[in-house]
C-alpha cells in the first residue's frame, strides 16, 4: 500500500471524531482539546513530513566540541531535523503514519512533547510562530474534513515508503 493511502485512511477517520464533539460548526481554538485526535494527526503529520528538514544556519563563534566532534571557530553548523525526526532511535517505526504515538492510552492528547519532536527547531531558536502555526493546521484540517466529508477523494502516489 502506497504512503498516500495510509494517509487518506488515518485521515478519513478524522471526521468520525469530529462529528459527536462539534458536529458541522466552524471549529474554533478551544475545541483542540476536544479532538484529540485530530491534533494527534496534525503533529503526525509535521514529524512525518516536516515542511523545513534543516533548521537555520549558524556559525561557531569559538572552537568548541560537540560530542566527539570538533568544531573550528567559524564552521557552519545546521540541525538535521528531518535525521532526527526520522530517526529509529527516537521513534518507533518513523516511516509509518501513526497518529496514535501522539495520544496516551485513553485516547487523551500528550501535552508534553517527545524530546525528539523538533519540526520548529529547538532551543532559543525555535520559531516563535510554532503556536500559530500548530493552530492553524489545526482549525484548517477540522474544517477541511467537515467540509468534504461527503466527497470521495483519492490520493495516488508512485511512492512507496
């Protein structure tokens, strides 16, 4: 099965959790809490294809080590988030959509985030638009469901991960 169905299943079942919590009403911030599942989905969906893999540059500004790793004043340095995002030490199965692996046992939504987790970089330079951004591709994706919950749409794609 192609990584585009695998999607279009986890997302479809997005709407069955939409409809007992908000029915067809615009969604609004407060009901992130309510569909959890659909946060879960929407985390997913930014640590499996993470719109920005590589964090913004930066330079050493003295001779330092990283681990075992020397590095010269003046080096360019970047944070492979997509290496990390993906990584099997991290994650379990990282090449598998799971929503779930944002979602405790009860189905509730895990407000803490994995160490791993890092598709807005990390430190003092994650983006601050993280919260907005997170949101948005919320209340976009909620909506988006309600709306063509009554449409058939497929997905095709050659890739198979």
């Amino acid at each position: 099965m192609n990584r585009a169905l695998k999607l279009r299943k986890h997302y479809f079942n997005g709407y069955y959790y939409i409809l007992p919590e908000i029915g067809d009403r615009v969604p609004v911030i407060q009901d992130k809490s309510k569909l959890c599942y659909n946060m879960a989905f929407v985390m997913e969906m930014l640590r499996f294809r993470n719109p920005t893999p590589l964090s913004v540059f930066h330079k050493a500004l003295v001779d330092c080590k990283l681990g075992p790793f020397n590095i010269p004043k003046n080096t360019q340095v970047v944070l492979h988030q997509a290496g990390i995002l993906m990584n099997e030490q991290y994650w379990c199965e990282p090449n598998q959509f799971k929503p779930e692996r944002f979602l405790d046992k009860h189905g509730q939504f895990l407000d803490t985030k994995h160490s791993a987790y890092i598709p807005f970089s990390c430190g003092r330079r994650i983006c601050p638009g993280e919260q907005l951004a997170i949101t948005d591709l919320f209340l976009s994706l909620v909506r988006f469901i309600q709306l063509t919950s009554s449409y058939r749409i497929e997905f095709y794609n050659e890739h198979v991960i």
